[in-house]
C-alpha cells in the first residue's frame, strides 16, 4: 500500500480516507472566529515520516543558504547567529534587518506554488503531492461532524507539510534576495 501511496497510485476513495483531519476547534484570541487545529489519519503520517527522513537533507542541501531550517542540522541555530551578528556588526542607523511574519502561514501558500517548488526540488514526490493535495480535503470533528475543508497551502500534522512550504517559498526567496542584492 505505501508504494502505492509514493506511485501516486490510490483510489480516489482510499486518497480520501488518508486525507481526512479530525479536527478541535479553538476560539480565537479575539473572540470571532475559531482557529482549526487537525491531524491527519496515522498510516498517511506514518509514511509521510520515512519519506520526510528519506528526502528532508537532500532538499535542504539544495536550498542553501536562502534556508538552512529544512534538512540542515542546526540550521536554525546557525540562522539565528548569522542574524545576531548582523545586528551586532550594524554600525547605527545604517544596518538593517527585516522580519517577516506570515500570518497562517502553512494555510495561505498557494499549491501551484509548492508545486512548483516540488518539480525543481524533487520531483520523485511529485505523484504524491498530486495524490493527496490535488483536491480539497475533509476536516471532522472526533464526532465524526463535518466542520470544513483544507483546500489550500500543507496539512498541520503533515510531516511533510515543512519541506513542501519550504519548496514553495524558496522561489519567491530568490527573487527578494535578488532584489536586495541589486539596491
């Protein structure tokens, strides 16, 4: 079944069992709204765990040294360095910085984006991004109660949800860092 799953090669019906989330609802801080948070069905996270180990350095490798949190060991460590030495090394009013805060961030990337990214990066998942992100899924309460769809951006709860973001952002990434370069 899981080659099946890597191939791409699924059932619609056995793509839509994997794919749904049993949900909780939670209020958001400000009162209007609620903040879905889901996980995805065990054998799709399973699987997406060994892809993830199999993949994750090798992508990460490529995507250096726009990203170092995806497949670089301590990547985030050394970003949060290099950044703390920029700012240390600022001489006043003329060093820079810029954060930058995504609200939602896993949620609002567009798919034809991470699909993009995916085709440049690797490709070999390519079937199974197809397979279970090409259509909207469901989001179920422990209940069983239908409470919405995911039909945009990765899962929560997927283990690949990081590397495929990553692969997403990294063109984008590009074109900001050369932007910046060319000021």
């Amino acid at each position: 079944m899981f080659n099946k799953c890597l191939q791409g090669e699924l059932s619609k019906g056995v793509t839509r069992l994997w794919t749904v989330s049993r949900s909780v609802l939670l209020p958001k801080d400000d009162g209007k709204g609620w903040r879905p948070l889901s996980i995805g069905e065990s054998w799709y996270r399973l699987l997406g765990r060994i892809v993830s180990k199999k993949i994750g350095e090798k992508i990460g490798k490529k995507m250096v040294p726009l990203q170092l949190a995806c497949g670089t060991k301590g990547g985030s460590e050394i970003s949060a360095r290099v950044a703390q030495l920029a700012l240390d090394l600022a001489d006043g009013d003329n060093g820079e910085s810029m954060a930058v805060d995504i609200k939602n961030a896993f949620n609002s990337m567009r798919r034809g984006l991470i699909w993009k990214g995916i085709m440049r990066f690797c490709p070999q998942i390519a079937r199974w991004f197809r397979c279970f992100y090409g259509e909207s899924s469901k989001l179920r309460l422990t209940s069983g109660d239908h409470v919405g769809w995911n039909c945009s951006g990765v899962r929560q709860g997927d283990p690949l949800a990081f590397i495929f973001f990553c692969m997403g952002l990294h063109a984008p990434l590009e074109e900001l860092n050369q932007a910046l370069m060319n000021r």
